[in-house]
C-alpha cells in the first residue's frame, strides 16, 4: 500500500508532518510511537531466591507490580517469568519481608530478610503469652486498628475478612447475632468458639456487649494444640480477647472516638404495579376457563369486588375489603363495617410495598476513655454510645456501655485491680426463621392493589381467597415496634435475673 506524506506549515512556521492512510490524517509523532513500542519486546528474566544463608525458598511469590503476571519458585528456588521492559517485581514470602525491585538485567538473583519484626510479634495464647516465632499451633493474630476501620454492632461483626480460615455471617439486622466458623464445621450440635475475655469464658456468641473501642489485642486459636488447655470446649476454636489496662504515660489522657454513617438496601426485584398485577390474575382466571371449555359458554371472569370482562373491570382497583383480610388486627373497630356485607370501602391506590417498609439506614457510635498510669500502675475507665437504625421500619439497635479497668503493683508479689463493665441493649431485629414468614416474603407476595390503610383507619390485608396469604408488612413492623428485648450484662456475664442483673 503506497502511502504519501504531506508537509503542513502553521502560521508560527512550525512545521507538523501527517501521514495520510486510508483517507485519515494521523500525526507522525503517533506513527513514530508505535513503531517504537514494536521495537521495545518483552523479555525474560531468569533467577535464584534464597534466605540470608543461602538456602533456595521454595514458594516464593515474584509478581510484576500492578498486573497479574506472576510465577512462583520451585524446589531450587528458581523462577523464570517474562516482564515488559521498565518492570517492576514484588518478591513475597511468609515470614519475610516483601521486596521490590527494577527488572533489570536477564538474571536476577535476591535475597529475602526475614520479617523479625512479625516474628518477634508477642501473643497471648492459652498458657500465658509467647513470641509468635516460638508458636507452632496455628493463631491468628488481629489488629486491632484494622479491626476499628470497618463498622459494626460487635467485634464479631468487625471481625469479617480479618483472619483467615474464619467464616463470618450474619444476617445484617441491626443487632443481629453473628454466626463464626473457624475451619468450618465440626460438629452436629453447637459450631460457634469459646470466647475468653480477659481470661473469663463467655457464652455471648456475637459479643454485642463489649466495646470494639476497649479492646486492647484479640487473637484466634485455630487448631487443638493451640487451644488444648480449654479442653473439650474449645473443639470449634478459640477467641481470645484482652481488654486495655491503661498506659504508663504517667499523665491522665482524654480520647475521645466517633463515627456517622448511612446504609441502604441493595438492587430490589421489578415487581408488577396494580394495573399489571390485576390484568394478569384476571388471564390467570380467563386461562382456566378456556382450559376447562367454560369460556365457549360464554363464561368470562367475574369477581364481586371486580366486577367482569362485559364493565372492563381490568381498568378498576378494588373498592372494598373484607374485615378477615386485615391481618387479625385487634385494632379493628368493628362498628367502622358493614356488617351485613362484611365489607369497608377502602383507598384506591397502587402500593410500592417496598418503599413502604424500607427507610434510609444510619449508625453512629460514640466513645469516651480516660487512661494513664505509671510503672506501679495503670487505669481505663471508658464510656461507649452505640446506636444503629436498620433499612427496615422500626428496627433498630442502641447499646449503652461502661468499663472501669485497673491494676496496681503494691509489692513484688501482690497486684490487685478490678475489670468491671456494664452493658445495656434495646434490640428490634427482624426475624428470619428460613420460611416465608418474614417481612420482605410478606413484601414481595403483597398485591401493590391492596392499600396499606383502609377508609376506617385500620390496616389492610389480603382482599380473598386467591390474592396470597401475606400479612400487612407495614402492620407486622408497626405492632412489633414495642417487642423489643432488652439485655443487662455485668461482668462480662448474661443477665439471667431481670430484677437484679448483677445479683448472681
């Protein structure tokens, strides 16, 4: 293909030069950039890992930064990988620490330093505290400060993406208890860890009455060497959580944490408008009638509240509904009614039952500690505000908590101190028993014909037989609002006496 070059002068006298392909104008300079980039192959690079001594790694990560090109080294600590030019490595290792190097040259030989700073890591396990390079069960160490960056009701809910071999779920209600697997599930009967705070065994599966903000290091026992001191009980793992002592500062400090934030629900189902909803009940109906050879008989649909084909009753939302259809309300006045027909005339109306029962979500948590101490000892006392209101109408989560931690050094060989801490709660979750009784099956199953209120005042319900069993869901939520329970924790302990919570 001949190609012809054309010379351009602007009025400054500068000179551009294009070339002229296929009818397109296209600078020189791209021409010249891309022949360039042609010249410029990748090449490979070829070397050798090994540790400070000299002994090849086996395993090592050697990836080229910001893509997904990478290789690992085998039993020679060899590794051979093709890189564009001005690459970058990053050489990974467990245990050591992470380089990053130009790609220069076609042989590379690095040596990697051993991560002591991990190493040298001190953690609390079941028989005191050891060095984490002298550990050889498996922990998992978390924290704490990545821990406090995500948001939640309980450190279990925090815990989600922190420690490997540790599943987390819960069902995002506000307050909602939280289910942990550590290396899933190994038993028929109870799956969930042993908690042990401060050296305290508790059953508070999802740990809603502790302050994420009072805890000072937390650590997984994963295997039964590591957590064979607690005996059977800790068969699904372990939990060990320390909470703040205070500080050798010497000066008292005043800190004072806190954060506001907004949830929302995710994508929704396309749901059909009243309109839609009726016109396909009324095929429905006419589908069987043709398929039971009544409409040759000239038999069409017909409803009491709906009228028939012949008054185009498609177009028209119900007028009326029965007193039966309103979800067993004892709100229900019945002097409202027609008795002799059963009947109340309600609003006509299309219901986005969704919106009805969804809000804007919002949290926020408050936090208010004073530490300090010397090297004869230390003191924390701290106070915490937590409240979260859920997607759904009325529920909602408010946790009031205090703590008071002390420790004293009186002689060589006495210390004493206290570890106190008062938690009160108000819960109103949702409930999802795994069937259709919960209120977003309600809400999905709903006729968008049907209206929240009636004319009287009273909630609406299911209008007949045929228009689904849902119940009300703006009704479920509204008179559950006050069933809410309320929880006492002393001591790390669950209130088991409502008239006393700290009388054991």
């Amino acid at each position: 293909m001949k190609h012809r070059h054309a010379i351009f002068k602007s009025r400054l006298g500068l000179a551009l030069c294009f070339l002229l392909a296929g009818g397109a104008i296209i600078p020189q300079s791209s021409v010249l950039k891309a022949e360039t980039s042609v010249t410029q192959q990748s090449r490979k690079i070829t070397g050798t890992i090994t540790d400070a001594k000299g002994e090849p790694l086996l395993g090592v990560n050697v990836v080229v930064k910001g893509t997904t090109n990478g290789t690992i080294t085998d039993l020679d600590g060899k590794y051979v990988l093709e890189v564009e030019p001005n690459a970058i490595l990053v050489i990974s290792y467990i245990g050591y620490v992470t380089q990053q190097t130009p790609a220069s040259g076609n042989v590379m030989n690095i040596t990697l330093k051993e991560d002591t700073q991990n190493l040298d890591e001190v953690v609390v396990v079941g028989y005191g505290t050891q060095q984490k390079k002298d550990i050889t069960g498996s922990v998992a160490v978390i924290d704490t400060e990545e821990l406090l960056a995500s948001s939640g009701s309980s450190a279990t809910q925090q815990l989600q993406g922190k420690a490997a071999g540790v599943n987390i779920g819960t069902s995002g209600a506000p307050g909602s208890a939280t289910m942990v697997r550590i290396r899933g599930i190994n038993s028929i009967n109870d799956n969930g860890p042993l908690y042990v705070i401060d050296g305290v065994s508790t059953r508070d599966q999802d740990l809603s009455s502790i302050n994420p903000n009072d805890i000072e290091s937390m650590q997984v026992l994963k295997d039964a060497s590591s957590a064979a001191i607690y005996g059977a009980q800790a068969a699904n793992g372990v939990i060990l959580i320390t909470t703040k002592k205070g500080t050798k500062t010497g000066q008292p400090r005043l800190t004072y944490d806190g954060y506001y934030g907004f949830s929302k629900t995710g994508k929704r189902y396309d749901v059909l408008n009243a309109y839609d909803r009726i016109d396909v009940e009324w095929q429905a109906s006419k589908n069987n009638l043709d398929l039971t050879g009544a409409s040759a008989n000239g038999e069409l649909p017909y409803h009491q509240q709906f009228g028939s084909t012949s008054d185009s009753w498609v177009n028209h939302l119900p007028n009326y509904m029965t007193v039966t259809g309103a979800g067993g309300s004892t709100s229900i006045d019945p002097s409202d009614y027609d008795q002799a027909n059963n009947v109340v005339y309600a609003p006509v109306g299309d219901t986005n039952w969704w919106d009805e029962i969804s809000q804007l979500g919002w949290m926020q948590n408050h936090q208010l500690s004073l530490s300090g101490g010397t090297d004869k000892g230390q003191y924390t006392m701290s106070m915490n505000y937590f409240d979260q209101q859920g997607t759904a109408i009325e529920s909602y989560f408010t946790r009031y908590q205090a703590r008071a931690n002390s420790s004293y050094n009186v002689r060589p060989w006495l210390r004493f101190g206290e570890n106190l801490t008062y938690s009160f709660s108000k819960n109103n979750g949702l409930s999802f028993s795994g069937t259709e009784s919960n209120i977003y099956s309600w809400t999905y199953r709903a006729s968008p014909y049907v209206p929240v209120y009636d004319y009287a005042g009273n909630y609406a319900g299911s209008l007949f037989a045929g228009t689904g069993n849902f119940q009300n869901p703006v009704a479920i939520r509204e008179r559950n609002k006050d069933n809410s329970p309320l929880a006492n924790v002393c001591k790390i302990r669950e209130n088991k006496n409502k008239e006393n919570p700290c009388n054991y």
